[in-house]
C-alpha cells in the first residue's frame, strides 16, 4: 500500500497551533504519511500585524513553511486543519482561504477524502467544540469523510475532546501532546483505508 497523502494545514497568531500542527505533522510521518505543512497566508494588515511583537515574531518564524495552495490541496488525501477560535469559529485568514476553494469542491477534487481538526483558544470555554464543528461543517461541503478522535484511545479520557484536539493557548502538556498524536495517527490509518476503498473500522 503506498503511503497515504495527508496535508496538514495550519493558521497560528502566536505560536500555539504552528506548535500543533508540527506535532501532528510528525506524528503522521512517523506512522507513514507522506505529509506537507503548509500554513495559510495572513490576511491581516501588516501594520496590525506588525503593531503586536509577538504576532510579528511569530509571522517571521513561520517564513519556511509554505503557503497552501490548491494543489496541496489536490494532491493530499487527507486534511488535519488546525486553527485558533474567533468568536465560537475560525479565524478571518481560515475562512478566507477556505472560500476559494469553491471551484475545487465544485469539480468534486476534495471529496472522498478524509479531514479532521484541531483548535485552541485563551480559555476552556473560548468556543473549542463550536470551531471544529465549523471547521467540520465546511468540509462535510466537500464530501469529505469526517475522522474525529472519539474515545479511540484512554487519553482522550483525560483530555476530553472527542470532537478534536483542542487546548488552552500556551499550555499544552503531555496527555495533550499524546491526544494530539493519536488523532494525526488515527487520521492517517483512516486516510490509508478510505484511498484503497477498504471497509473502516478503526
């Protein structure tokens, strides 16, 4: 079986979920993905951005990492989307890069896919489950096939996100961390078996 395609897509104001979306990039390859990070582009202008040091130092960490495009888009197999939470949903950089995806989902180029998801936000109750609900929402438009963690394994008992991983900004810890691999790891065996039209059941 060849290696399934996983496009791991990420925005991150301050750090938090560049941080994620490396774990779970790592994570995914070492359970044998072929992976692409890729961040998306800022939309913000640069004198906002540059009027908060740490949104402009962390802009000019990400500066190796790729823009997505559609052809990483095309190309993947699989999606993990990784964002902060604005107001209960995705950031205006998510959005507006998930609104020019129209003519790809409309050609049927991200259907049949898989796609799950990952936030955070500065509280516990800063709306985690109503943005990866959004962010599902959009990709159930694609046809895509939804891979949520669930309760697939004893550390999402302690975490307690079976909708995705989610965390406080700034304080991922070890459970944290392994909740977040086992989603990229589940993401990738679910994207194996969904590209050879194999029966899931993980």
């Amino acid at each position: 079986m060849t290696k399934p395609r996983l496009a791991i897509v990420f925005y991150s104001t301050y750090g938090t979920n560049h941080e994620l979306a490396r774990i779970a990039a790592e994570a995914a390859q070492s359970s044998g993905a072929d992976v692409r990070l890729r961040r998306i582009a800022e939309t913000a202008p640069k004198a906002v951005v540059d009027g908060q040091e740490a949104w402009k130092s962390q802009l000019a960490r990400m500066q190796d990492i790729p823009e997505v495009s559609h052809d990483d888009m095309t190309w993947a197999e699989g999606y993990f989307f990784i964002a902060p939470t604005r107001y209960g949903s995705v950031p205006s950089q998510v959005r507006a890069f998930i609104d020019t995806l129209g003519p790809l989902w409309q050609a049927g180029k991200l259907a049949d896919k898989t796609f799950t998801a990952a936030t955070s936000a500065s509280t516990r109750h800063g709306g985690h489950e109503a943005t990866l609900l959004a962010l599902y929402t959009s990709a159930m438009h694609w046809g895509t096939v939804i891979v949520t963690p669930g309760y697939t394994d004893p550390v999402l008992f302690e975490t307690g996100n079976p909708y995705g991983f989610s965390v406080i900004a700034g304080q991922l810890d070890e459970n944290g961390r392994k909740a977040l691999e086992h989603q990229a790891r589940r993401l990738t065996a679910m994207t194996a078996r969904v590209a050879a039209k194999e029966p899931a059941t993980v």
